[in-house]
C-alpha cells in the first residue's frame, strides 16, 4: 500500500505518517471496548477525557514544559482565531500588541489585532518583499512592560518559506508565537514564549483542532478580559478544554501524532530529520546553475517549507505540472508568491525529499 | 459486528449509523483516487471544495431550502461559539437580542450575549423549573423592528427534555434558532427562521464542525460588523467556508450523514421515525403507574430527549447503572436535572427504544 501513496507536499493539511491515519481509523467502529465508535461517545465519558488529559502531557512532555506552569488547551477555529483571540484576551487598555511581519500570516495577525484594540508594527520584512527576515532584537530595546502588552512573531512563514532561528529574551513582555507551520521541528528554548499556539494540521495531525500552549499568568489576565466565555482561554483551561464539545476525534489524531513523533525520538530527532531533508532540497536549489532560484536569503531559510522560482512562468507551471504527473503533489506555490513551493513538515519522509530532489535535477537537465 | 454495539443513548456526541462510520473510515487511507488520505489533501483542492460544496446543497435540499436566499457556513468552536457570535455579527447598537429561555443552554445563549450586547430576556420558563415552555406569540406583540435585532430560540432543550412544535411568524425581526439537538429531525417552516444554527454532534454527525444557515440579507449585515474577519457570517459565506482551514474530515462525516438521511427518506422520514422512537419511551413512563414520571409537561415533550424521574434517587442511580449493564448507555441525566435522559437523536435506531422501553418495564415490575 505504501508504495502507491503521492509524494504529498501540500502546505497543510499535509501529509501524515501511514501508521498514525491506520490507528485513527482503527477508532471509527470501536473504541476502548465500549461497544461503539469514539465519534459516539461522550466527550464527558472517562474514556475521551482521559485521552484529552494524555494529549495535553504528551505535548508538554516534548516539549520540555511539563510541570513548567504552561497548559495546553485544545481549541477551535484554527489559527487564524487565535489571531483575533489572543487579542481578545490579552489585549489590556492602555497597552500596544506589537507584531513582527515576516510574512503573510504574520500581516493577518496584525490585520484581526487591529478589529480589536491597539496594535503596532514593531519590525517589518515587507520592503524586502519577504526575502529576509526583519531583526526583532534591535527593535525590542525601545519597550517597556508599560507600554506593551505582547510582542508576537510568527516562527515561520508557510507560504515566504523563511524561518526564524532564535528568539530574544524578551523579559517581561509576554512573547507570543504562531508556531502552525513548525511547531515541534526542532529544539527551541520554548520558555522564552509565554504563550504559542499551533494549527494542527501540519505537524499536529489533520486539520480541526488547535493546541494553545499558554502561560499561567497570561491565563490569569484572561479570566478578566470581558469576553464571552467561550473565547475566553481562561475557560479551556479550568475545563480542561471541555467546557462544550470539543472536536474529540482532531484531538486524538494529535494525540497519535504526538506519540508517533515521541517513538521516532521526539522533537531532536525531528530536527534532524528536517535538515536533513531541507538540505536535500537546497542542494537541488543552490546546486542547479541558477535554473532554480531561492525565494529566500539563505540564512533565512526555512526547513519546513522550501520556495524557489524556475527562469520564467511557463517553466514553473510545467515543473508543477510534470512533478503532478510523476506522483508529486501540492507543489505550485502561494498564489501570492508563485514559483514552486515543497512543504516537508514532519509527517513527509526523507525519501519524498529524495525523490523530489532527483526530480528537480532531472527536470532541470531536460528543461534548462 | 452490528449484534455487539451498544444502544447507545448518549446526549452529544451521539449514536451514529454504522454504514456512515463505515464510509468515514473509509476516507482515512485514501480519497478520491488521489494517492492519500482525504485528512492529508489540500482544503483548497478540487475534490475538497467539491465535497464542500456538495454538503452545504445537500442541506439546503434536505430542508427544501434550495434557492431561497439561504447559504450554510461550516464553522467551529461548537454551538456555544454561536452563542457569542451571533450577537457580534447581529446586536446593532439600539437594538436588543431577545431571548425566550427554555432550559440552560438557552440561558447560556443570553448569557453570552450579554458580554457582548445589549439582550434582553423575551421570556422565560425558568419559573416552572424548564417543565413547562413559556409563550412566544405573547410576549411578540410587544416588539417592533426598531428595538429588536432578533429573537432566539432553542428549538429544542436537550437537557431538559422540551421541545416547541410550532414557531411563530415574527414579521421583519429575524427569528434565530438554536437546533443542535433537533436539525432534520422534523417536518418544519424553516423559512420562519432568519438564521440556525447546529453543532453536528447530534444529528449531523460527529463533534468538530458546527452548520449555520443563514439567510443572505442577515449575512449583509453581519458584514458591517466591525469584528474579527475569522468571526464574520460574512467572511465564511463569501469564501465558500475555506477563508482559512476548515474541519475538513468533520465536514465530510457531516456529508456521510446527511446523504444517510436522505436515503432513509428525509426529514420527513425522521419525523415519523422519531415519534415512534419517542412513543416507545413515553408510553414506558406513562403506562409504570407513577413509577417513572416525566419531567417535562406532556404537551411540551421532546422527541429526541426523554427525560424522567424515578421515585427516589438510588432507584435512579441502581436504573442507570443496571442498564449500563444490560448494554444501554448514555442515561443518566443531566447533573443539573438528575433523574434519566434517553436521547433518540436520527442515529439512534428503533430497535433500542424498543429495547430500553423492555428494560424499563421489566426493572419497573423488579423494583416498582
Ligand atoms: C503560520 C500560519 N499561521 C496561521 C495559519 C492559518 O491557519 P488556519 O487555516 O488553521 O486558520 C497558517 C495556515 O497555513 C499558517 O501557516
Ligand atoms: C441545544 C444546544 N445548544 C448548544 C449546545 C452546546 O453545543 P457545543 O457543545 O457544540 O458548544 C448544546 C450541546 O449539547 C445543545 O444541546
Ligand atoms: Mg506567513
Ligand atoms: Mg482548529
Ligand atoms: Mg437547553
Ligand atoms: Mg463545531
């Protein structure tokens, strides 16, 4: 079976191993021995909150941040609620969220902020047109906890391909990320966030949950924000996301995720991983005579989601086109980027990264 | 297989029918000939958009809403996510929402909007302890257009166990109803209703995707609201769903359901189905000689909540845990009601009412 699966690189929902998608269906019939499907049971039932309660510690625990005063809560909405709701939530009078564009979701972050109270640009990569990264460090200096209420940043940019490598210490402003596209990757010092928050369906799983790791006393300022309940993280925590319905069986694909990624050995292991079949892919790139060019600088590169542009339109549209028809799927890029854009979250192996590279190579020798 | 499921009664999430199960594990390997499973496919592929937009005309057909200026969105965060958008997107300064309360999450419901608005209670069965509605087409009279942005319903009280048979004609004030625990399981004049709304978990599937049915001059207004892009009406009716990831598997298993209902006939189908399921109980009660006694006035019944009291509460407690034993689960009530809850939602055969009303009969000549 495995042998007839797509090379899919689509930038999210994405690929997931096959063992993970074998368990998830595993529970559509019977689950737990109780006679009927997980989808049919209660979300109250001890079955699904324990499973709830495991997927919260399985996270903490690779990540490091067990017993480290985070939670994680299990939302809804996607990322793209989380921009407006972190606002909602942490966004006190008097005090500036401050954003870090790097990318175009960072710009939607930004955009949701502003529906809500006051938000600035605090560092901006858009003159460069996305092609580097702009330093959070230098503009950090000119804040105070008085006058900022958060910084946030997006670690990497899904549909620019760069990446952040390393996070300042931001001291008592709370650092808030959107790890949706590289969360669990790599090693990072995840306490320098007081709060991040992740999509599932790149690295997490399939899409219909996200996880929300949160700070304790940014939980505390949310239980004062006067929000309705339901937006409010403070409620998911003192429920332990089970305030309503959850979507029960997102949250067990994470979870099956999650261990999955703890037996291939955890978050180091997943770096590794993403170099290395990052490198194959730069290589291709930088090895190809100029026939394919990197969207971005190098040193801001992201492991996760590669882009790069062919000499003109008609080439790239044909490499989409015969990659498509060689088995490689989700290749064209962000319509608002073009060019060709590989995904390899954690789910995608190295040898799709392999094949994609031999491809490329033999695309170019014909075609350049 | 089928001979060893439980009957199972569950509130929400819910019995579902096996052959939907059946064909959502189905998609978990590999979809549409595409190479990978539908949970790794791009929400913006063909054969995604198509399954979307099917699921929405499917509906639409389903509750003859066909080309009658109604569109679904598929959203999330579950029916209580509603209870505090429905008031951003609609609570016009100078307006009111005005709520009938006719059980906790019906209180829920006004409570939210209360953080975000002006609501206003309409009216109110609080009084009589939820066993009895309160009267809409009274308190009506009292309202004008200027003063009302809308009215809310609950059209059925899942915990409670009512349920309104007849919805009254409010003329230009948009009627919104609360049918999570009631869609498609009854013939009614859905074109009273200006707005509706059901989190799947019932009788649409598994939890994780909540449908809204929306008439298009509302989704006008809503697109004025001066809110979160993520939490516009409009944002999701413009975009077809896919403004950013949708639950796409959830979307899919709602598909799954829906298509199931039309085969078994339709709403109508349901209709009957369920007054025979909810006979099969009620006559159970009312024919035990005051052994078990209804919560709920008999006009004001639910045909998919039965709720009823035993003559004490260890009776209660020794029913539940014997029929839990003898294979029927779900049926404690409520903790805020106590006594038993049968819930007979569209998934929930015949044959288990049958068999739940035996076993109240026999424990009833046992223990009466
Ligand atoms: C970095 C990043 N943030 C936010 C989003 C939006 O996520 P969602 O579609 O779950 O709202 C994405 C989606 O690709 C993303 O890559
Ligand atoms: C009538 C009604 N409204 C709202 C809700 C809340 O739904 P959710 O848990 O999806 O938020 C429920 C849940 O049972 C319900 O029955
Ligand atoms: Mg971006
Ligand atoms: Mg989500
Ligand atoms: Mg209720
Ligand atoms: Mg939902």
């Amino acid at each position: 079976m495995e042998m007839d699966r797509t090379y899919n690189f689509n930038p999210g929902p994405a690929a997931l191993p096959l063992e993970v998608l074998e368990q998830g269906r595993d529970s559509f019939i019977e689950f737990a021995g109780q006679g009927m499907s997980l989808l049919e049971m209660s979300h109250r039932s001890k079955p699904v909150e324990r499973m709830i309660a495991e997927t919260e510690q399985l996270l903490l625990e690779l990540i490091g941040l067990e017993d480290a005063g985070y939670r994680v809560l299990f939302m809804s909405g996607g990322a793209s609620a989380q921009f407006a709701l972190l606002a909602m939530n942490l966004l006190t009078a008097g005090k500036a969220g401050r954003y870090v564009l790097a990318g175009s979701f960072s710009e939607k972050a930004y955009e949701e902020a502003l529906t809500v109270g006051a938000a600035e640009v605090l560092a901006s990569g858009k003159e460069a047109g996305w092609a580097r990264l702009p330093s959070i460090e230098v503009a950090l200096t000119a804040l105070t906890e008085e006058d900022t209420a958060y910084v946030h940043v997006t670690t990497n940019n899904t549909i620019e391909g760069s990446q952040f490598k390393t996070f300042p210490d931001t001291g008592g402003i709370p650092l808030i990320g959107d790890m949706t596209s590289d969360i669990l990757s790599r090693k990072i010092d995840w306490t320098r966030f007081a709060m991040f928050y992740a999509g599932a369906q790149k690295n997490l799983g399939p899409a219909g949950v996200t996880a929300v790791v949160i700070r304790e006393d940014l939980l505390a300022a949310s239980a004062a924000a006067k929000i309705p309940a339901i937006f409010r993280y403070a409620t998911y925590a003192s429920n332990n996301s089970l305030y309503n319905t959850p979507p029960v069986h997102s949250i067990y694909m994470m979870k099956l995720m999650l261990e999955w990624t703890a037996r291939q050995g955890g978050v180091a292991a997943m770096e590794t991983r993403s170099a290395e079949k990052a490198a194959l892919l730069y290589e291709a790139i930088d090895g190809s005579g100029g026939f394919y060019r990197g969207i971005v600088e190098k040193p801001d590169r992201s492991a996760m989601n590669a882009t790069w542009r062919l000499p003109d339109e008609s080439l790239e549209k044909a490499f989409a086109q015969e990659a498509q028809a060689a088995g490689f799927a989700g290749l064209a890029g962000h319509r608002s980027v073009g060019g060709i854009r590989a995904s390899i979250y954690n789910g995608v192996p190295v040898e799709a990264c392999r094949a994609l590279a031999g491809f490329m190579n033999d695309f170019r020798k014909r075609r350049g």
